[in-house]
C-alpha cells in the first residue's frame, strides 16, 4: 500500500508550453541567423557551429551524471544545444576550435551547471563564456574575418567592423572616419565583418517574428533595448557629428542579436512587462554608455550581463500586487 498517492509540484495542468517546446522555437528562429552566418563566413562558420554545439552538449551530459548526480540526461530539453548556438554565433569564424571548446565548458560547466543547471543559473551562459573567451583570448577574439570570401578559404582576409570605426570617431572626435562606414543597406544585409550572428540584421529580424508569431517572447524587451539606443544615440549624434547616426547604432554590432536571443532568456530576465520594460532600457543606456566611453567597441554582452545580475531586484520591484492587497499590505 505504499507510495499510492504521489503529490507533485504544481502546475498540474498547462496549455502546452513546455521548456523543450520553446527551446526547439528557439533553435527554429535561430535557422536563418545560422544559415546567413554559413553564406557569408562558409565553412570556418560551420565547424565552429558543430564544435561549440558538441561541446556543450557533452558538458551539460558529464556534468549532470557526475556533478549533479542525475539519473537521466537532460540534453532532450534542448537548452544545451541552444547555447550552443548562441556562443558560436557570438564569435569570429577563424576562432581556432580549442578556444571554442573552453567556452563551451565555461558556459555550460561554470555558469549553468554548477548553479544547479536549467533555471537556476544567475547570467546567460553564451555571454558570459564569450566575456570569459574576450578577457581571455583578446586578440583572437577581436580578429573578424570580412564576409563574403570564398566557402572553403583557409586563410581568411580580416578587417575593422562597423563598431571599431564608429569607436574610433567617437574618441577623436573625427566624424570623418564615419564616411568608411558601409552603407545602411550592407549592414542590412550581412556584407559587414563581424561574430557570425551579427553581421546580418535582417536574418534576426527574421527570428524576431517568428518569436513573437509563436508567442516565445513578447516585444517588450527587444523594443525597450533597440528604442532606446535609437533615442540616446539620435540626442548624441545631434550634439556632435562625430557619434554615429541611431540607424547605424542599430544595425552595427551585436545589438539586435543581443535584444531578440540574449537578453529575452526567461532564466535571466524579469517576469513582468514593467520589470521587462525597465531592463531593456537600462540595457540599451548601458550599450551606448560602453560602446562610446567603454574600452571594448561592443557592449551589448555587458550590458546584458551586468543587469542579468540586477534582474532578482527588478523582480522585486516591479512584483504585481497579490490577491487582496493594497498599498503595499494585506486588506
């Protein structure tokens, strides 16, 4: 007559969602980010896709059997096979592939698993093991290959992205330097060096809608980021010619990549559409605030990690009400 009755954790019943469902969403937004990284970088974008996807996968299975002493594996759920993605796409195509691998074991091994694994990690693992990866490897992280070469090239051409020209002006002062600048329409398209993910806007705006089609995200945090760096960097460039026009801002770097896959994880970011609302606009100050003043010609990822720490606080702010209570107490 033992263990008849077994009481589980609520909810007992739902409309369908599920981690699994909105991972494999996830991964399904993330194609045509993935297939325009292949055209324009070919094969270095490829193998840096497989590693860090297999990667990361095998950490999250080591360390749940040995770390967390798990019976099953959760590599069904798909969340290492995203971050996967995320980290690889957040990185140059010509990253020699042992590099890959350690941020890989920093992302799933350090930054998700030994916080207790899926839902319990404080930062996005991709971001945070490509902070890792900038500290620890600065100049072969910030050497981009130019898109469009040849699809099995060996020896890749490199050059300045959009983000180190625009950094450049805003430091000297020299608005001229801005005129080097690609046309809005490349930087559209994806005919700009740059990590594998950012180079081409359109393909995450792609992602975008199938998000918000599938009801994945809601707008209110990619909206909040990207408004925001429109508006402060458009108040900035009225000020001096030497700070680039919004739409560059926008389109340039790891922005909107940032705003739609990274700063939309449900782990890290706030429950509510007003704590949503308040973290997308800090992220976007915060991005303006690096990228012009800041050391590194990208700030998107810190800026996203640093309120990834202040998301708890948010959440505490900006809780609903409870059932019966008004003015902070209970009726």
């Amino acid at each position: 007559m033992n263990n008849k009755l077994t009481i589980s954790l609520s909810p007992h019943i739902h409309g369908g969602d599920s981690v699994q469902r909105n991972m494999y969403g996830v991964l399904l937004a993330l194609l045509p980010v993935l297939l325009s990284s292949f055209w324009f970088f070919g094969w270095g974008a490829v193998k840096i896709t497989c590693v860090s996807v297999l990667a990361c996968m095998a950490v999250e299975y080591a360390t749940g059997r040995w770390l967390l002493q798990r019976k099953a594996s959760t590599l069904s759920d798909g969340s290492a096979i995203v971050t996967g993605v995320l980290l690889a796409i957040n990185l140059p195509s010509n990253l020699p592939l042992w590099m890959v691998v350690a941020g890989a074991v920093f992302a799933i091994g350090v930054v998700k698993m030994t916080f207790g694994g899926l839902g319990c990690n404080l930062f996005n693992p991709a971001l945070a093991a490509r902070a890792f990866m900038l500290v620890s490897f600065p100049a072969a992280m910030t050497t981009w290959p130019l898109s469009g070469q040849p699809f099995f090239t060996t020896d890749a051409q490199t050059g300045a992205t959009p983000l180190t020209l625009i950094k450049e002006a805003a430091q000297t002062g020299n608005a001229s330097l801005l005129d080097k600048l690609p046309p809005l329409e490349d930087m559209l398209i994806g005919c700009t060096g740059g990590s594998m993910g950012e180079v081409s806007a359109l393909a995450v705006l792609m992602g975008l809608a199938f998000l918000l089609f599938k009801r994945i995200i809601t707008w209110h945090i990619p909206v909040s980021i990207v408004g925001t760096v429109f508006v402060v960097s458009g108040v900035m460039h009225l000020l001096h010619p030497a700070y680039a026009s919004p739409m560059v801002e926008v389109l340039s770097g790891g922005l909107l990549l940032g705003a739609v896959f990274m700063a939309t994880d449900y782990v890290t970011s706030p429950m509510t559409p007003k704590g949503q609302l308040v973290y997308g606009v800090a992220i976007g100050v915060l991005t303006v605030v690096i990228r012009t003043f800041g050391a590194y010609p990208e700030g998107m990822s810190f800026a996203i990690l640093i309120m990834n720490a202040l998301t708890p606080l948010i959440n505490r702010s900006c809780r609903p009400s409870l059932f019966g209570e008004k003015g902070g107490k209970n009726s």
